[in-house]
C-alpha cells in the first residue's frame, strides 16, 4: 500500500546543499535513518527489559504466595500484569516481523 507518499516533504541537508548532491559528490554523509534506527532500538530494547522485570515479579509472588508470604490478591494482580506485559510484547513482536516481510517482499 503506498497511499502516503504524497506527505512526505523533502528537507536540504545542513549547509545549503541537496543531500543527494552531497552523495553524488562523495562526500561523507550521515545515513538518513541512523539516528531513529538506534532510539528503535532502544525502546525495544527498554520495552523487552520491562517485560522481563514484570515476569520475573509476577514469578516471585507466587513462589512467595507457595510459602504463605503473599496474599492472593498481590498475586493475582502480578499474573495479571505480567499476563498483558506478555501479550502487548508478542504483538509487538508479530507487527515488526510483519513489517519486516512486507519490506521483504518489496520490488528494488
């Protein structure tokens, strides 16, 4: 589906120049995505660490719950959290293998 590339505006790049001039001239430019690739990054990377915090949580109340140190309601709030923290990750993951094949399957 490509509906939305009549939005995307062109900037020239610092310095009064195109930045495909800037390409074609050999000079050393920095990549388009580079910057947003590695905050993806990073948010994939935080988002997986929550996640894994929130297993972990909701693992300890009830081993701790097994011992009698843990009301039930503390655990089932844990497995509940850690119920959607799982979910909302393996929905994130299907979205970007999905958007990994759709690029995949682009014409060059």
């Amino acid at each position: 589906m490509i509906g939305g590339i009549g939005a995307v505006q062109l900037k020239p790049a610092v310095g009064g120049t195109d930045a495909a001039t800037g390409l074609l001239s050999g000079g050393a430019a920095p990549l388009a995505g580079e910057g947003i690739a590695a905050s993806f990054a990073d948010a994939v990377t935080q988002a997986a660490g929550k996640t894994i915090g929130t297993l972990q949580n909701a693992e300890q109340m009830s081993i701790q719950a097994l011992k009698g140190d843990a009301d039930t309601r503390e655990v089932v709030d844990a497995v509940m959290s850690a119920q959607q923290a799982l979910q909302t990750a393996v929905a994130i993951r299907d979205k970007i293998v999905s958007a990994y094949l759709d690029v995949s399957r682009m014409a060059i």
